[in-house]
C-alpha cells in the first residue's frame, strides 16, 4: 500500500537519474529511508511543497538570512537558498565516515605541527618543500607559535561527495576558518518549522552537541587564572560573504561579535575596546583569513587585523580558534601526498579516500598531467580568488594547448585532479523534483582527546544539471542534512556551566558598536523628521493655489528654505549665497519646486534626502546585526521594501509618493517601538536613545530657527506657526489648550518650556541629561563629563528664557536677534555633546583607568 501512494513522485524521480543517485543502493533499489521521506513529500503534494518552499523563502529573509557575493553588482546581499528536500545519510554509513573524519582531522593537526615545528615530513621527503614553504598559507612569522590545547587546528570543516565506488571521497580542506556550522543550524531550524510532517517518521541525530562541545573546549581556552574567558568572535565585518553566519553563530554561542578594530594591543595582552574600560580578552574566535590578522608582522595593508597579535599569541596571552598559519593545510597539493603522510605520521592507511589528485611540481606526474588534460579538473596549490578550476574536457584543441604553456611556465603552482562522477540527490527545482549534483560539508571541533563530530552537516547542491557547481559564489542551493536512525537518539543536552558564575562576563559594548548605535538613533530621527517636514510642505503644495505667475505664498518659501537648511542639501531653495549669510530667492525653482523636493526623496546619490538617509541608516543597522531579534529583522525587511519602493516609484504621480512616505513612517515608528521594548537597558540602549534625542533637538532648532528668525505678516506667520507645532506633533494639545488663537509667545512656550510633551525642547534636553548621566564614566567617576555639562547648559539656557525677549524684532530688518542667537547657542551645545561623545567612547581618546592600573600591577589578571 505504501508502495502505491508513494509511486508518483518517486517513480517521476527515477526516471529522470542518468548516474549513481543518493535514492539507490549499489542494486538500483530504493533505500528504505528515502522510501519514507518520498512516502510524506508524495503526502504533502506538490503544490503544497512549493507553499512551503515560498514560506522557506520567506523566512529565510525574515531572519535575515544572507550570503554576500563578492564583486556582485547587486544593491543587496544574495538571499540564502534552502531547498526543502533534506540529504539524507544513514547512521550506519555515518559511523564509517565519522573514522575516516576523526582521522584526517589527527592527521592535520600532526602536519600542522611538524610544518611549524621539527618539519620531519619535508627532511624525510613526504612532503615536497615547494609545497609548503613557497605557499602563501605557510606564514614565517608563525613558526614559533604554539597554543596551549593539545590540538592546534581546533575547528575543521571538509567538504565530502560520494565517489563512483559509493563510498564518500574527501574534495577539500577547510582549516584556516571554516564556515558553514551556522547556516547548517538554521537550515535545521527552518526546516522543523515548515515542514513538520518530514520529522514525524524520520529519526535523525541532533546537531546541537557540535555546537555545546565548542562551547566547551573554548571555555579550556582561557588564560589559567581566569575560569571564565572572556571571548570574542572575530569578523571581517559586514562586506563579507558569511556575515550572517559571523552574527548568528556569536549570538547563539553568547560571545561578543568584533571586528579587527574594536581590538588593542597593549603590554603584551590582547583588549576589547569597550565603551566603559578595556576588557582583556582571552580567547578570539577567528572568521579572518590568515594573511589579515597581524599588519605588524604578516599583509602589511591589512586594516582588518590586530596589529602586534601574533606576539600576543606567543606570549599565551590569547588564544586563537583557529592560530594564523593553518591555511598552509588548504593547499590542494598536499592532497596527492595524504597517504604517505598518514602512514608516516600515523602509521596506518588513509580510511577516507581523496579525490585522485597530481601535483605538477613532479615531471612524472607533470607528464601525466599533460597528456591526460582533457580528463582532468587543473587548480592552483594558493587558492586565490580569481583562479576558477578548470575542466580539461571543456576546452578545445587551442585551449588546451594554452593551459599546457600556463602548465608548464610554473609547474608548481598548479595541482590536477581526476574528474570523477560523483553522485545525484533530490532537489525541488522550478516546482518539480530534479537530481542535482550533492556534496556535504562536514565539521569537526577538538576536544582534550581528539575530536567531536557534528551529527549532520551542510549540504549544497547545484543549481544547474550536469554540473558540479556547488559553490554559494556560484549560485549553490543548500540542504538541511540528516543522519538517519532506526531508533531516537538517546541524548540529555548539557549546557555549559561556569564554575563561577559571579566572574562571568556580560556581551561588551564595543566602542565601534556604541558608535553605530548612536548614529543608528540619529539617523533613524534624521529620516522621520525629514519625511514629516516633507508632508507637510506637499500637503501645502496641493492645497494652495499659486498666482502671479506661479510664485509660491510667502509662508511655502520659508518652509521650502527651512526643508534646505533642515537637509543640508545647498543650494536648494536658499540658493547659493545661503553659505554667506544672505537670502537668495531663487524663482525658477519656486514655480515647479516639486522637481527638488523629489529629488529629496528618492535621490540615492543626493546626501541629506530620505532615501540617501535611509540607506545610510541601513548599512549603519547591518553593523550591529547581533542586536536584533525576528520581530526587528522582519521590520528591517520592511524598511528595505520601502527604500526600494521610493527608489522606484513613479515620481509623477505625487500620491503614490505620499503613499509611501506614510509607510516609512508607519516602519519607523515600528522599528522604534520595537526596540524600545526589547533592547535592555544598557549603555547601548542609553547611546541609541542620546543619538535619537540629539537629532531630534537639532531638528527643532534648525526648523523653527529658519522660520521664525525673521518676522512675517501676520498671516504668514500664523500658517508657520501650524506647520511648525504639526512638524512635532503638537499642534493637538497647542489647540486644547489655547483654543485657536496662534500666538509666538505661545507657541515658544509651548515648544520650549513644555516639560510633559515628548517633542518639546525641554522635555528632550532632560531626556538627554539623564541618558548621558546614565553613561559609565571613563574619567572622573564623580564628575559631570564634557557631555553632561554641555547638555546641562543648554537645558539651563532654555527653562530661563523669556518668550516675551525671543519674540522681540529689529524694526529696520524684522530679525529677531535674542531668538537667534539663544537657539545658535543652544545648537552649538548639543553639536559638543555629540562631538565629547565621539572623543569618550568611539575613538578611545582618553585612557581608561583599567589599562592604567593593569600597566602598574603586572602580577594581577584583574582588569
């Protein structure tokens, strides 16, 4: 009966494999287990499989999901592909793969060793010199570096297909930082979530002891004296492929995001430029290559890396997952010379086998080589990012015989490798169930007697038949991977315990990630505060009609001169001679302004419009990733969806225009209100919180400065002033209070004074006091900072003004001169605290006392 329903898709799905397929044993018959998998897709149908791969996708991006492609011309990071058919891998099988794993894994760990230390393999002539000391990945510096665990290469990833002898052949080394653990989590994740029904007749081992054995063996990594290491999770920052993964994997993992530049070296120790002192850090989780760790000592130009690391790292000062140097074990040609080294090393035979590989440095396997190119796959021993492998097969007779010239001009950088049909598994394409090439990528972390194996892995598939294209550069498809069992797992999840849990140390708030925060507030603002201003001057656009040919009422080119000072974007409609002090009343652009005032939208190019800020604030968000959860990132999907919206909207039609600006502003006010209810308060919710009050108080005084500095008729200025409360949303209570009657002195009360009112410049000036106050102290713990005082005077200079002074005019040129110049005064306030706020916490200016006091007791771990 089983075999019935099940017919369709896998009977369909037969019919279409041409080589050895994951479905089929060795005699052609259906695994059992694929059996059931095929059973419970043929059940979910499909139509409904390809809903569920729409809500895969979905998610995916709700989560934030990415893989950055370098070079790509695109405005956006690439979506992460996760086909909803897992691969699937027997227990049994597993076990043996799992030998010829743990295996390899010891072996590198031994040639790592012997390459930086004694080198026995290279003076017994196993491994040819030319192969190790005229590779890029071998770095000089790094000879005398030996870390205290017993295993140098602690995390290792290998990437494995199934050969035509059926059993699983090793494609490549991943070692100097492996990446892939964090996407094969969520892929798991995911896949729970969508398609539940896949996991009620199917028994497949857990991931997460992988990920506590890391936890555990990095917790073994800490200086002696310290039980609870403070680590670090090292990133090249946001332009790199796996930076979601950077993000992910360190949230998950409880340890603090970093990038080359939120790090110090100091007195031989390693520290965390934190907002609040400097944190000595003990163990650093490395996702940089090798070459870009240390510009003291290895790339010179490197402004990603940690200048002096690589002596800290000697010292035993900080430990390194995984120490530069290991690259060397990428090399594709030390592939041909794995078996001799195992036995030599290890004294016994390889248990997983290689991909037949030839390294061309020999003129017995050059000439092979040679001859043999149209059945070879040729590659560089330096992997190096502009060298694709290339397919002898592919080329014609010309070709050929111009990579036997690149051949021979330097034999030794090039390895070939026998091209060899590796196996198919499902994969749902285009809506129906197609064989793709497969290759899985496993992992593996030390622990203190060898290594742990995680129970699954990373699965890619090519997207295109017949071609072994797996990689994500090149458009690979991923897969959830599962170790299938006869039975459940019998596994009790152990977290990791600190042995004391009074010393543990809290995620630090990087200097560079306040940073970000603080100007994510102020750019958040900077863009509702343009949107609402724009509204407003649009809603007045349509409802006043223009006369005199086409010349704007007074009250509309104050506010259009106002939204150029606002923005910053001169000339604008100030024109000109705006920069010298003097108003310039540009005609031409008053009879059509709609034209610059679009432009102030959907620009990408034009600094200070709503989409140029809107990117900006994106970008400024991605760097602080780890900050957000799902409810955020869908919010932030949103924003994205409305920058591509004003980007594209039809601009002649002003109402889809308002249209979208409403959505904007309904996102941001989301995104505001979701961080204000999840974020913790801490330094970084005090930073975000005083970016978001000084852009705020800026805002205010640049508008109602620019409109009320000189004195209208009395009708003009009277729309001013309901523009202006409307602009801060307090035109509402201005009319509850003093009914209809507009008047300055009032409005300046109102907008001034007002201590209850979310908009008002007392109100924010408070705010801003007490979120500086609730900053550490870096220098003088009992003192006002620089911030404070600045703040504190101009909260001061407000509550004592007289609205019946401010109001005061020059009868010769009706210039409000005491309204001017206490609301310049009070702008050149704020603009110092954010400028003190830089100097404090983003640059490191001044020396914290921790370092200070370190530099004096060279005998205390204590920071």
């Amino acid at each position: 009966m089983i075999q019935d329903i099940s017919l369709g898709l896998l009977q369909t799905y037969k019919e279409k494999i041409n080589s050895y397929d994951e479905v089929l044993d060795q005699n052609g018959e259906v695994k059992p287990y694929w059996q059931g998998l095929f059973d419970t897709l043929e059940s979910i149908g499909i139509n409904e499989l390809e809903l569920r791969n729409q809500e895969i996708i979905k998610k995916l991006k709700e989560n934030g999901v990415t893989y950055n492609v370098y070079d790509s011309n695109k405005e956006s990071n690439r979506a992460w592909k996760l086909d909803p058919i897992p691969f699937l891998i027997h227990e049994s099988e597993w076990k043996a793969i799992e030998k010829g794993l743990l295996q390899r894994a010891r072996l590198l760990d031994l040639i790592l060793k012997d390459f930086y230390g004694e080198q026995l393999l290279i003076k017994n002539g196993i491994i040819p010199p030319e192969l190790v000391f005229d590779n890029s990945g071998f770095l000089l510096p790094c000879f005398d570096i030996r870390q205290k665990h017993n295993n140098q290469l602690l995390n290792y990833a290998v990437d494995l297909a199934r050969g035509p002898d059926g059993k699983m052949w090793l494609l490549d080394n991943r070692t100097q930082a492996p990446s892939g653990a964090g996407y094969t989590l969520e892929n798991r994740i995911v896949m729970s979530k969508v398609i539940p029904e896949l996991n009620k007749k199917t028994y497949r081992k857990r991931l997460s002891p992988y990920f506590t054995q890391l936890q555990k063996t990095v917790d073994t990594l800490g200086n002696n004296n310290n039980e609870n290491p403070n680590v670090v999770f090292l990133t090249p920052g946001p332009g790199n492929e796996t930076y979601f993964e950077h993000v992910y994997l360190s949230s998950y993992l409880g340890y603090t995001l970093v990038q080359g530049n939120d790090l110090v070296v100091r007195d031989g120790f390693l520290w965390l430029k934190s907002i609040d002192r400097l944190e000595r850090v003990d163990v650093i989780i490395k996702r940089l290559d090798d070459e870009w760790c240390d510009p003291l000592e290895l790339r010179r130009d490197s402004l990603l890396g940690i200048p002096g690391l690589l002596q800290v790292i000697r010292l035993g000062n900080v430990t390194v997952v995984n120490p530069p140097g290991t690259s060397v074990l990428e090399n594709y040609g030390l592939m041909a010379f794995m078996q001799n080294a195992c036995k030599f090393l290890l004294n016994e035979p390889l248990l997983l086998n290689s991909v037949a590989t030839w390294w061309c440095g020999q003129t017995k396997e050059l000439n092979f080589v040679l001859t043999n190119l149209p059945k070879l796959i040729i590659k560089k021993t330096n992997r190096k990012q502009g060298f694709r492998s290339i397919y002898g097969r592919l080329l014609n007779q010309d070709e050929l015989e111009n990579l036997k010239n690149l051949i021979l001009n330097n034999p030794k950088d090039y390895v070939a490798q026998e091209e060899v049909s590796l196996s198919t598994t499902p994969a749902f394409i285009n809506g129906t169930i197609e064989p793709r090439y497969a290759a899985i990528r496993a992992f593996l972390v030390a622990t203190a007697d060898g290594y742990k194996v995680m129970q699954g892995g990373l699965t890619r598939s090519s997207a295109v038949k017949d071609k072994f294209e797996i990689s994500n550069q090149l458009g690979g498809i991923s897969k959830d991977t599962w170790i299938i069992t006869d039975a459940p797992s019998e596994y009790v999840e152990r977290s990791v315990e600190r042995k004391n849990s009074n010393n543990q140390l809290n995620n630090s708030l990087t200097s560079r990630n306040a940073e970000n925060l603080f100007w994510l507030g102020r750019l958040c603002e900077r863009t509702m505060a343009l949107r609402s201003f724009l509204k407003i001057i649009l809603s007045s656009l349509n409802e006043n009609v223009t006369k005199h040919h086409n010349k704007q009422p007074e009250f509309l080119v104050v506010l259009l001169k106002s939204l150029t000072h606002l923005t910053q974007t001169y000339p604008g409609f100030v024109g000109k001679e705006a920069k010298d002090g003097e108003e310039f009343d540009n005609e031409a652009i008053f009879e059509n302004p709609l034209a610059e005032l679009l432009l102030l939208i959907n620009d990408p190019t034009k600094v200070g419009s709503v989409v140029y800020n809107i990117q900006s604030l994106l970008r400024t968000i991605n760097q602080v990733s780890e900050k957000w959860n799902h409810d955020t990132r869908r919010i932030i999907n949103l924003l994205e969806d409305s920058l591509f919206v004003l980007k594209k909207t039809d601009t002649a039609n002003i109402n889809y225009v308002n249209h979208a600006l409403d959505k904007l502003h309904i996102r941001l006010f989301s995104f505001y209100g979701n961080i204000n209810e999840t974020l913790p308060r801490d330094n970084g919710f005090y930073l975000l919180e005083t970016g978001k009050n000084i852009e705020r108080i800026l805002s205010l005084i640049s508008v109602f400065r620019s409109t009320f500095n000189f004195k209208k008729i009395e009708e003009e200025e009277a729309l001013l002033m309901e523009a202006i409360l409307e602009n801060h949303h307090l035109l509402a209570q201005y009319r509850n209070i003093y009914k209809s009657h507009l008047s300055l002195k009032a409005v300046i009360n109102m907008v001034f004074l007002e201590t209850n009112l979310p908009y008002t410049l007392a109100y924010l000036l408070d705010t801003l006091v007490d979120y500086l106050s609730k900053l550490p102290k870096t220098n003088e713990p009992n003192r006002l900072s620089i911030a404070e005082k600045s703040a504190l005077e101009a909260s001061t200079i407000v509550k004592l003004i007289d609205a019946e002074t401010l109001v005061q005019i020059d009868e010769d040129t009706q210039f409000r001169p005491q309204l001017d110049e206490t609301l310049s005064k009070v702008f050149e306030l704020i603009c110092n605290v954010s400028t003190n706020l830089a100097s404090l916490y983003f640059n490191h200016s001044v020396m914290q006392h921790s370092v200070l006091d370190t530099l004096e007791n060279r005998d205390t771990d204590e920071i």
